[in-house]
C-alpha cells in the first residue's frame, strides 16, 4: 500500500500532461490490484472463483441468466418449478457451479413439480440469501443492521429501492411515501430515487405539465431532507442528500431541467442535491457543462454546491432495443471506447479547481485504471474534498477496501428490496450478471486478474485507447 501513497504523493499539485496521467494511472492500477488480490477473504475468493468458471461455461452463464429472468417473476410456485425443470433438461446443470450446488438442483429436477410448494419458497429463500451481499434485505431489522455495520467501517450508503416501471398514480404514490420514510430514519442519510417512480405519467409532449407535476413530488423530497438534518463527524448538521437516478435517454433533459428549476428557488438555495450523467450519452458532457455553468453563479451567490455522479451507463440493451423498434440511431455511443474517452473528459472537466467547488463529483466506476486516473486528477488539482469515489455494494468489495484506504472515504450505491418486492430486483439482478461477464466490462476481466499478464497488456491498452480519444470531434 506504501507504493501506491508515494505515487500518489509524487504527483500531489503537480500538473501533468495527458501522456504523463495515463502511465501514471497505469502504474497506480497495477499497485491497487496487487493490494487489493492480498486482501481477498475466503468467501470472496470462492464466490469470484465461480464467476471465474461461469466465464468459460457459456451454456451454464445462458442458464443463470435465463433462469434468474423467467422463473422467479412468477408467485405461483408450481409455474416456478415447471419452468425451472423445462430450463434444466434444456440446458443440463451447469459445470461451473460447486458439487452441493449442483446436488441442490439435480434434486430439483426430479422433485421440483411434485413438490413445487416446499421447494420454490426454499429456491427463493436461497436465490435471495446468495445474493443478499448485491440486494441487501429491506426489512427495517436487517437494513438497519446493515446500515450500521458499513457505518462503523466508514462507509456511506446511497439507498436505492428497486421495483418495477410506475403503471399507475397509486404505486407512485407509494413510492413516494417509501422514500420519505426513509429521509425520516435516523440511520439513513443518502437516497436515490428516479423520477419515473415519483409520477406515473411522464409525457415529453406536454414538458411544462410534466415538470409542474413533478416538481410538486420532488420539492416533498426535499423539504423532508431539509427537515431531518444529519449530525456530522465534526459536529456540524447537513441536510440530507437526495440524489436523482438516470434511467432513459428520454428522461435525460427532463431531469436536468426539473433539477435545474427547483434548486434555482430560494427555498433550496442551500440545499446541496444531486443528479446522475452518464458518459455513454454524448449529451451527457454538455449537460455537465451547462450544470457547471449554473452551479458556480449558485455558488457565487451564496448557494450550497451541487453533486454529480458520473457513470458509464446503465440502460444499453433497453436503448438499443427502444431504437430498433422506431428505427433511431441509438442514444449512447456506438462504440466503448468512446464511452470510455467522454468519461474521462467530463472527470478531467470536472476535476477543475473552479468547476469543482461548485460542483461535487461521485467517480462511479469499478475499472481501476478510472479509479486511478480520477486518484491522479484530483490530487494535481488539490481537490480532494470535492471529488469522491463511488462503488455498488457487494461487487468486487476487495477493490473497494484498497480505493476506500487510499482515498479516506467510500460511498456504496446500495440496492435494497424486501421480500414482497423481492421480483422487483430480478431486473437490477441480471444487470449486474450481465456487468460481471460481459465481454467489454472491466469486472468481467477483474477475476483472477494480475498486472504484467497478457489480459492486463489488453485491459491497459484499453484504458490507453481512450485517453487518447479525447478529442471532441472524435467521440461524436
């Protein structure tokens, strides 16, 4: 850990070209992936090791995929069994899971549709329990438990309910009453929320309605986050923080604009909230650029700095398949390596000394070659305080523990689901299956992963790629 701070020392104020900052996060990466395999427990070695074989099973990733999206929506469980068998005499067991695993599901085969009623509940009580450290319990006790154990290790948590598209002004209204139950509880102080689940009827041809309607559900939000203040480590209170999730490219604008009116109000002058962008948009930089502008003559008027969390996305098969169906040119970028060129562009945009100070920045990523690059950046401008690191609870918790004590500070984004809800996360369940093993995710690559190797030569001459593109001609 010792090399990692010197490195990070040596370049503490000290502007560096382009060329400079990308060896530089090069050499930082390969010092925390070395620290960061030494720190790996027991359970997480054996957990990374099956992803590790799913990665070389293709049928059996088909299987889990497959499974985990059309058997467990359902709440009839002879339907659940009757699908589960269909898929494993389509599919066979797969290899890459453990003996007793196996054993579990070879007896589900046979036994599954004669006893569906004992045997589903038991497969959905494994399913949740297996992948309780992504989808934490939402239940008051277990949540509390959990809030306050990373609490204790220094580490905030940005709550996020999962759930299903709002279909009706009824659920929306319960979401919303969900939300502000947790800006009243104690323990929580950091809550995500999309505005697709605050209003059941966002039209885009009638703008001005929809933001009027919106606004009213929004400013709720905030008043009780202003109402229900947070004691500090130093002593000082804080408001608490509400941050606005991105979803489609449809809502992008919409969003920006209903984040833009209602801090522009002096009721929420001191208010510091957050939005999300997402670098796989191309509008994504000017959005920042135009929220930069707006937050430094806040700022200079005496209002309380804004937030944003930059991620690369998180919809790419949902706007993919919404453009083929119109017939549309897609929203993100076409290719990764411009999504990876415009992150580093709004980083090292938003790493700038003025631009900072009005605008706080979440770096969301698990690729640590944009974790080190972003370490670099903001330790040239002196703005630590000001730029922090973001990661998603329980993925790849051994890389977290090493940025965490290299950067003094972590914020989990933390998905949470109770078990009525529990086939609500089926969705956010296959997206994370989907990260760790798609073939351009960094955290498909990450398992097993040491510098020096053929895949950490590809993986750098990635991030290298990348840094290069950063002309803005190019990533159109």
């Amino acid at each position: 850990m010792h090399q990692a701070r010197d490195l990070l020392g040596s370049v503490m104020g000290s502007p560096m070209s382009l060329q400079d900052r990308e060896k530089k996060s090069i050499e930082l990466a390969a010092l925390i992936l070395s620290e960061s395999n030494k720190t790996l427990t027991k359970e997480e070695k054996k957990r990374y090791g099956e992803l590790h074989r799913m990665m070389s099973d293709p049928i059996g990733k088909v299987f889990l995929t497959t499974m985990t999206d059309q058997c467990f929506r359902s709440k009839n469980n002879q339907r659940i069994a009757n699908q589960m068998v269909y898929l494993l005499n389509l599919y066979g067991i797969p290899k890459f899971f453990s003996p007793f695993k196996r054993l579990q599901l070879h007896l589900f085969k046979l036994f599954g549709e004669k006893l569906a009623d004992f045997l589903v509940p038991l497969a959905i009580f494994t399913l949740r329990k297996e992948t309780s450290s992504v989808i934490i319990p939402g239940e008051k006790g277990p949540l509390s438990r959990h809030i306050k154990k990373r609490k204790e290790q220094g580490i905030r948590l940005n709550l996020n309910h999962l759930g299903e598209g709002i279909l009706g002004e009824e659920e929306a209204i319960r979401r919303m009453s969900i939300y502000l139950e947790d800006l009243k509880h104690p323990h929580i102080d950091y809550v995500s929320i999309k505005i697709s689940t605050i209003h059941s009827q966002l039209n885009l041809l009638s703008w001005d309605r929809t933001i009027d309607d919106l606004e009213k559900r929004l400013k709720q939000l905030y008043v009780a986050a202003m109402e229900n203040p947070i004691t500090l480590p130093d002593g000082r209170t804080s408001s608490k923080f509400v941050n606005l999730d991105m979803e489609e490219y449809r809502d992008l604008h919409l969003t920006k604009d209903l984040f833009i009116k209602i801090l522009s109000e002096p009721e929420f002058h001191s208010l510091s909230a957050g939005i999300v962008l997402q670098a796989y948009l191309p509008d994504s930089y000017e959005i920042q650029k135009e929220l930069t502008h707006w937050a430094i003559k806040r700022v200079k008027n005496g209002g309380a700095p804004i937030k944003i969390r930059i991620v690369k996305g998180a919809n790419m098969a949902m706007e993919q398949h919404e453009a083929s169906l119109k017939g549309w040119p897609q929203a993100p970028y076409t290719s990764k390596v411009r999504t990876d060129a415009n992150y580093k562009r709004m980083v090292i945009y938003a790493c700038e000394p003025e631009n900072a100070r009005a605008v706080h920045i979440g770096i969301a990523s698990h690729n640590i070659f944009d974790i080190s690059f972003a370490m670099i950046l903001r330790l040239e401008n002196r703005v630590e305080r000001e730029i922090t690191f973001e990661m998603l609870e329980g993925m790849a918790d051994h890389m977290r523990r090493v940025v965490q004590s290299l950067t003094g500070d972590m914020l989990l984004y933390c998905a949470v689901a109770t078990r009525e809800d529990f086939q609500s996360a089926i969705a956010y369940l296959i997206r994370r299956l989907d990260e760790n093993t798609g073939a351009e995710n960094f955290l498909a690559h990450s398992f097993g992963l040491k510098a020096g190797t053929k895949e950490w030569k590809i993986q750098s001459s990635i991030f290298s790629e990348a840094c290069k593109l950063n002309d803005i001609a190019k990533l159109i």
